[in-house]
C-alpha cells in the first residue's frame, strides 16, 4: 500500500490536476473519511447513503476464494458500442450476482453523461432521471443526505458546469474528460468570488456547509436552504450573503428558507460568516466563479478509491453490502458500470475489497465505490427496446436517489 502521492495520470493521459490521495484504506476505514466527518451530515457510511450495518464476511485465507464459479450467463448488446453483462458468481463465502455495463465511448453518438435533475435537493428512481436525457442505461451515484436534503455529498460536473461538491472532504471522484480516457482521484470544487480573494469558500450546493466554511448555493439548489445546512446554528455563528447582478445586495445574520434563489446566496458558519461580514458589506461588487481543476466534462464523486494504475487500494473485507462501482480499462478507454445484489438469499453483497478484486478481473485498473445498500441499481435498455432496472434493488423497489451515471446515444 502507498502513501500519499499526487495522481499525475499520465498513464491515461489526462492532465488532470486532481489532489493528492490518501491511501486507500485509510478512506475506507477511518473516521475522516465518512460523510459524517467530512460534512457534518449524519447516517450515511463509507458503504451507503442508509447507513445500515452489513453482516460481517467470514474471514478465510485468499487462496480459499480463489476457486470462483460462474454461471447463469447472460449477455446482449444494448446500443452500438454497449454491452450488458449478468452473471452468478459462487466462491467458499457465498453466491452473488453481478451486472456489468461495457462502454465503448469512441463510437460515435454514444456519450457518458451525468444524470441528475433540475434541483440538486431532490430525489427521483433512477428510471426516471435517465428518461430526462432519453438514456439507454445507467446506474445510481453519489452517496446522499439521506435524513434531510437529499443532495448529494460530494462531487457532481455536468457537460463541464460545476452542479454541486465541497473543496475539500468526499473528493473521490470518478472524472471524464472532454477528450482522453476517464480516471479516479481527488477533485475539489474551486469557488471564488472576485473583489474577494481570500473569502474561503469550502462548499458548493453542499447539504452542510463545513463548520468554519462558506457555502455557495444557486438555484439549481432549489430554493433557500435555510438552517438546515448549518446544523441548526443560527443567530451569530451564521451569516447570509445574496449577491445578484454583480453585487451584493444583502448581508445578514437571517438565513433564507424556502424563498426562491434569485443570484447566488453565501452561507457562512463561524469564522465563515465573520468572513463574509468582512469582506462583503452591502453594495460590493462582486462575482462568484465555479470551476473544477482541468474543467472535465463529467465528474461524480464515491467513498472510495478500488483501483488506481491497475493495483487495488482498499484492503476492507469486512461489512458485505450490494454495490455499485463505475471502472475504467486505460487500455482500451472503456468505462465499466457495475452493479451487485446483495442483502437477498440469491446474492450475499461484497466487501469493498471483494468489489475492487471483481473489477480488476473484468479488465478495470481504474475504479470507485458509489453509492451501494438500497440505492444499488442498474437501469438498461432490453433488447426488446424497454428500458427496465436490471439488478434486485435490496430494498424491494427503486430508491429514489439524486444523481447517476447516464449512458446516452444519439444514432449518427
């Protein structure tokens, strides 16, 4: 296992000025890296949004998995350059199934695409997000706010715009750009205002804004968030600039709750909000500027790094949970989606390591955890041209979730 190290992505030839990376296990074990003490929100886990314990995996020697059984293969093409994959797979732990989206995203009219909807804080059956852009397929993302606003924790870049994400904390992220191949690492969100330097934002669109920080909300957001993004702080520990048509044009101790967002409110907490009372009286000019480091075009962040430059990075065999996990093969340019059942008598879920060991087997040597537990699914087109879920979501039905990763195709 590797120490901290800058993801210089040479290897698929990204240029990307993503962050330097924890080691994976720390991210998926300690205590800092859970939405919980990144964000300050509560319930969610490194292994998903509900926050439910999964049963413990019977710890036994490698060797003792190693003699994997498949069966009840299915495989069909579901548009030029898509193919679906479902499998069993039996090992001495138990059965699981599994379900692999392969893309092939030089072929023309096909595109990876963020899926989400027209306000950050809402949720929908990923059925229904993907029918907004006419996707083929698609699975779920993001870990949540699962108890309140329902927007996601980390990082969310939609045909280049910033939609959501904090500048520091949940940053793993999976990142395409607009031309080579996709990768995984750490992405902030860069929020500034000019006229203000030195402000200090932290959070864009975020559930929480981070004690001491400044958070962005627009009206892609929805409307004012009000005291729910502070925790219930109030009074002096919060601060509330509006800033419309280039400058400020209130800056109070009263935080707006479901008024429409008209220009940009600043959200400060703590020394945030002493900040904001600083350096942005009433009647400043000022602009707020979102950007991501080498503006890629889609961008969605996870709990943790699987795989970087083909070696695993999370050594956590412990909780089994279903999962969902998007991959990358450098060699080829093609994205893996994968989704696999769990907390159901036909699939006992995976581990994080068990999920990192399938995705380099299925040829990945990028890869990241998403969102798993009840928010696991996969939604794809059958070659009868219906579009249906495709995995046994473990909560019975779809989970209405906030955002996904989309496959769309425009027949050239």
């Amino acid at each position: 296992m590797t120490g901290p190290r800058s993801v210089a992505l040479s290897v698929v030839a990204l240029g990307l000025a993503l962050s330097a990376l924890a080691p994976a296990s720390t991210a998926a074990t300690t205590p800092a890296a859970s939405p919980s003490a990144a964000d300050g929100s509560h319930g969610p886990t490194v292994h998903s949004s509900d926050g439910a314990a999964g049963p413990l995996a019977e710890p036994m020697p490698r060797a003792r998995l190693a003699g994997v059984v498949r069966s009840n293969q299915k495989s069909y093409k579901v548009v030029p350059g898509v193919r679906f994959r479902q499998f069993d797979q039996r090992d001495a732990r138990g059965t699981i199934r599994a379900y692999l989206l392969r893309a092939n995203l030089q072929k023309p009219g096909l595109s990876l695409q963020y899926a989400g909807l027209p306000q950050v804080a809402a949720r929908d059956e990923l059925t229904d997000i993907l029918a907004r852009r006419q996707a083929v397929a698609g699975v779920n993302g993001d870990f949540f706010d699962i108890s309140d606003t329902g927007a996601p924790l980390g990082v969310g870049i939609d045909g280049s715009r910033v939609v959501h994400g904090p500048s520091q904390g949940w940053l793993k992220s999976f990142v395409l750009p607009a031309k080579g191949t996709a990768a995984v690492g750490d992405l902030p969100v860069e929020a500034s205002v000019r006229r203000a330097p030195d402000l200090g934002i932290t959070n864009v669109n975020s559930p929480r804004v981070s004690i001491d920080g400044i958070g962005v909300y627009t009206e892609q957001w929805g409307r004012a968030p009000g005291y729910t993004v502070t925790d219930g702080a109030r009074n002096r520990d919060v601060r509330q600039v509006v800033i419309k048509d280039g400058r400020v044009v209130s800056n109070t101790t009263s935080v707006s709750a479901g008024t429409q967002i008209d220009g940009r409110i600043l959200i400060g907490r703590g020394e945030g909000a002493v900040r904001l009372n600083r350096q942005l009286p009433l009647g400043t000019r000022a602009r707020v500027v979102l950007r991501a480091p080498a503006e890629p075009q889609v961008a969605i962040s996870g709990s943790a790094i699987l795989l970087q430059d083909g070696r695993i990075r999370t050594d956590d065999d412990g909780e089994l949970h279903p999962r969902t996990a998007v991959g990358v093969d450098t060699d080829t340019g093609r994205v893996l989606l994968l989704v696999v059942d769990g907390r159901q008598d036909h699939s006992r879920g995976y581990t994080l390591l068990e999920l990192a060991r399938l995705m380099k087997q299925l040829g990945a040597e990028e890869a990241l955890n998403l969102d798993g537990g009840g928010s696991s699914t996969m939604v794809t087109t059958r070659p009868s041209g219906r579009t249906r879920v495709a995995n046994s979501p473990s909560d019975g039905q779809e989970r209405t979730v906030p955002n996904g990763l989309q496959l769309v195709y425009d027949a050239p």
